[in-house]
C-alpha cells in the first residue's frame, strides 16, 4: 500500500472516530443519561430515517449470489455492483404496515404488535456485517439537534406563506404530502 495514501487515510478515520465523538461526548457531559431517556425522539428519528433514509450502499456482486425477483427469477450478481436501497424494502407493504404513513408509534411497540418492525426490514444504515460503523454517533448526534432545535424554537407548518408568495415551483409534494424543496 501507498505510504502516503495509508498516512492520509489514517489521518481521516482518526479525525472521524475521534472529534466527531468527542464532540458529541461534550454535548451530553452534563448528563448523558437524559438523552437516553428519549423513546419518542428517538421513534421519530427512526420514522423518518425509515421513510427518507439518508444513504444507500453498493456492493460488489458475487458468483452464487443471486437477485430474486418476486416471480422467482433469480438474476447473476457476478460481475455486477449491486446498489442496495434501504428505502425499496423500508416502503415495502409486504414488510411494514401502513408504509407511506408516518408513524413514530411503531417503533415503540411490543413485538407481537402488527406494527412491530420486522428484523432486517430498517435498514438506515445498511444491515449485516457491512453495516454503518458511525450508526451509533449518529444516532447520539440526531437525538442531540433534535432536543437543542426543539426547545429553541417553535416550529409551525409555512405552506400558506409559501403558496401565497408564490414561491412553489417545482416538486411540491412527496408521497401525497406537502414538502418544502431545500
């Protein structure tokens, strides 16, 4: 391996495992428990990254490593980059129930429940061995911005604003529901 390219790249991940934790760590110094005592702030994030999820992850396809479809075709991967949408199978209504509604209750109810998540059907950060290794910091992260914006501003719906200064060009809505284009 290039050493200044093993330099470089040990530099970066130290940069990421370290500051980016460390800046969190200080955040919650004062009293990291509370953060953890955040069921609905956390189903919300869940929701959201369930219905928008942030990232997608691409692997290389391998020889006995098949796509089947639902019919039963099974398609080659060898040879092949497989792209992996989290969003195709979070929206999926063979794995979640009512899947275009946004609905933080479901992430906190117990198994049995049908709304229940089933396992490997979340996948926000990827699933298996390849998964995210930052999942947890960003989880921590989100659940930090999430209570310093919420108790720092009120935050009212702004369509009517935007409609009447007709400034709504383009997509204005996403899955049947008004959005904001940023």
């Amino acid at each position: 391996m290039d050493q200044t390219f093993k330099s470089f790249t040990m530099n970066r991940m130290k940069l990421f495992l370290f500051s980016g934790h460390d800046t969190t760590s200080n955040l919650t110094a004062a009293d990291p428990y509370l953060l953890n005592q955040l069921p609905y702030t956390v189903a919300v994030i869940r929701e959201v990254l369930r219905m928008y999820p942030a990232v997608s992850g691409t692997r290389i396809g391998e020889r006995g490593f098949d796509v089947v479809v639902n019919t039963g075709r099974h398609f080659p991967t060898q040879t092949f980059l497989v792209w992996d949408i989290g969003q195709a199978i979070q929206r999926d209504p063979a794995y979640w129930l009512r899947p275009d509604d946004f609905l933080p209750e479901r992430w906190l109810v117990s198994p049995g429940d049908a709304f229940y998540p089933i396992k490997g059907a979340y996948r926000p950060f990827s699933h298996g061995p390849r998964n995210c290794i930052g999942q947890e910091l960003a989880m921590m992260e989100m659940k930090v911005i999430m209570v310093l914006v919420a108790r720092r501003f009120e935050i009212t719906l702004g369509y009517e604003i935007l409609d009447r200064a007709k400034q709504s060009k383009g997509i204005t809505t996403v899955y049947g529901e008004r959005g904001y284009q940023v």
